[in-house]
C-alpha cells in the first residue's frame, strides 16, 4: 500500500476494529459494473484491501464485475449482479452509478463510491453522519476543487488567459462549477461537449480556436479517466499544458493534477464492504470524504511541451515525477 493510500485508510482502520475472527458466515458476493475495467487502479486497490481485510476469491469472496461500455448500461448490469444473489453492491463513479443501483435493488445494502455529487443533496441518504435506508460509503466532489484548479493553472502560468474544457455527462456538474468561478479568476472557458462514445478528441479540438489551444482541463468523468494514455498523449501531441483527473492521469503523461487518490477511497469503500459483510447496518457507518488532496506534476512531460514549472509549484507537489 503506498503512503498516500495508507494516510486515508488509517483513520478508518483505526475507527472499525475487527472483531476477533470475524468473518462472513458464507461466501461474500459483492457485485457492481463500472465503465472501468478490473484492471484499473481503483479497482485492485479495492481488491488488494479486501485481501488485507481476509478476503480470498473462491474460498469466502466472490467479486462479481461486469464492466459496461456506456452509462445507459448501468441499470440492467445492476440489476444482472442482484438476480447472481449479491449480497453487497458497490455502486461507484458518477450519480446515475447509485441511482441505477438503487433502481435495481431497494433492499441490499449499497457502498457508493460517489465523485462529483453529493448524496445528501441529492436526497440519497439523510446525512453523512447517520445515513439512512441501504445506502453508505465514500463521496468526494470535485465540484468543490474548480476552483482550485484554474487557480493552479493560472499560478503555474501567469499569460493563461483561455482553458479548453473537454466534459460529458458526468462532469456537467463540475462544467458548471468551472463556468461560476473561471469571471472571478480572469479566466475565459473554451467548453467542448463529449456526448457519444468513444470520445473523438481530434474532432473536439478541431471546434476550438487556435489561440485558444494552449491550456486543456479535462476532469471528473469516469471516460476522461479511462481514456487518460489516449488524453495525455493526445494533449502532447497537441502541445497543450494539460491539467487532467488523477494521479494516474500524470503517470499516464499528462501534466498537473490536484485531488484526492482515487485508489485510496476504493481500499476504503472495501472497509465499508467488511463491516456490512460481518453484521453492521449502514445507517451505523457514517459516509467518509477524503480529507488528503495531492498535487502531482509530470516534469517529464513539462520538458517535452517546453515549459517550466514555477519553483514556488513544484514546491507545494506532493508527488513530481521526473
């Protein structure tokens, strides 16, 4: 486990002890479908805290997982995993995620991993400190970091006076967000709507204007993630200072990002998983939010696009890879 996963984990850790050799009386079936596949960072994070927590495929935990090439897909693949007899669903990713789920099933409990809406808001639970009906877990907003992102962008370059925003569906909430505060910070917005897959970002490039090309913010949407090489190769190529999701989005090439680790919110989602898997209710376990943020910064890729990043910046990275 890498210490930006441990830091969010441990408080939760510490919070739910286990009980002495508590275990589900049966095999554990958790289902859930998600426009990512298996493979991706997120999901063997959650896999890997499930083997911390006692959790062997094919011995006590059955991990049903069907990957789904579209939203439109969610309801019916939900409710797929809840006539395969799951015990637990694990709705993750943007609002229709949940609300799919919670059409699927009114009566197995729901750990949500929620990104970019809020669930209390939204009328899904109560509050975060004593949900109520089936539904607990994780939630983060990144509505609330729009913000800050232009922030950084205009911190690390001074002469930024256009973003190209690249959105879809899931991400019009935070769209929306980077409309409010882009006046405040002296920023024009350049939008781009994704509407049908796969994403043709030449097209999309094509319908900015050229001197608006220099600056890309491409987030909050679970398709931006899942095409991040694609992203960040698509960005160099067009010698655009691209500020993307995740972590994974830099390793992957891009060059700035600034949230929470995604990886460490599905090990902790797995925590919630345990506890329901071994008595507790879901209206017992208040929803978490990370209370870590790291900025990342992909010096490789700053030298390949000829730019420098500010000191002061590269200071304040929790993460620089060179």
């Amino acid at each position: 486990m890498t210490r930006r996963d441990f830091i969010l984990l441990v408080g939760s850790a510490a919070a739910w002890p286990r009980m002495a050799g508590a275990q589900p009386a049966k095999m554990l079936r958790v289902g859930t479908a998600n426009v990512q596949s298996r493979s991706a960072p997120q999901w063997v994070a959650f896999e890997r805290r499930m083997a911390e927590l006692g959790y062997q495929e094919g011995r006590n935990f059955t991990f049903d997982f069907m990957q789904i090439s579209g939203t439109e897909a969610w309801e019916a693949s939900y409710r797929e995993a809840v006539a395969r007899k799951a015990d637990i669903i694990v709705a993750a990713g943007p609002e229709l995620s949940l609300k799919s789920a919670l059409a699927a099933t009114d009566k197995l409990p729901i750990v949500m991993i929620a990104v970019d809406y809020d669930p209390v808001e939204r009328g899904y639970v109560a509050s975060l400190a004593r949900p109520t009906g089936t539904v607990t877990g994780v939630y983060f907003q990144s509505t609330e970091l729009a913000g800050k992102h232009l922030q950084l962008m205009k911190e690390s370059f001074p002469d930024l006076a256009t973003v190209a925003v690249f959105w879809d569906r899931p991400s019009a909430d935070y769209w929306a967000a980077l409309q409010a505060v882009a006046p405040r910070l002296g920023v024009r917005l350049a939008g781009v709507e994704f509407r049908e897959r796969p994403y043709d970002y030449e097209r999309a490039i094509a319908e900015v204007a050229p001197d608006n090309r220099q600056f890309l913010l491409a987030h909050a949407s679970p398709f931006f993630f899942l095409d991040r090489v694609r992203l960040a190769e698509f960005a160099l190529q067009h010698r655009m200072v691209s500020m993307l999701g995740t972590r994974e989005s830099v390793l992957a090439g891009g060059l700035i990002s600034y949230g929470p680790s995604l990886t460490g919110m599905f090990a902790l989602a797995a925590n919630y998983v345990d506890r329901i898997a071994t008595g507790t209710k879901p209206t017992n376990m208040p929803i978490e939010q990370p209370t870590k943020f790291e900025l990342v910064i992909n010096l490789k890729t700053a030298k390949a696009l000829g730019v420098n990043m500010p000191a002061m910046v590269l200071a304040r990275a929790d993460e620089v890879i060179e």
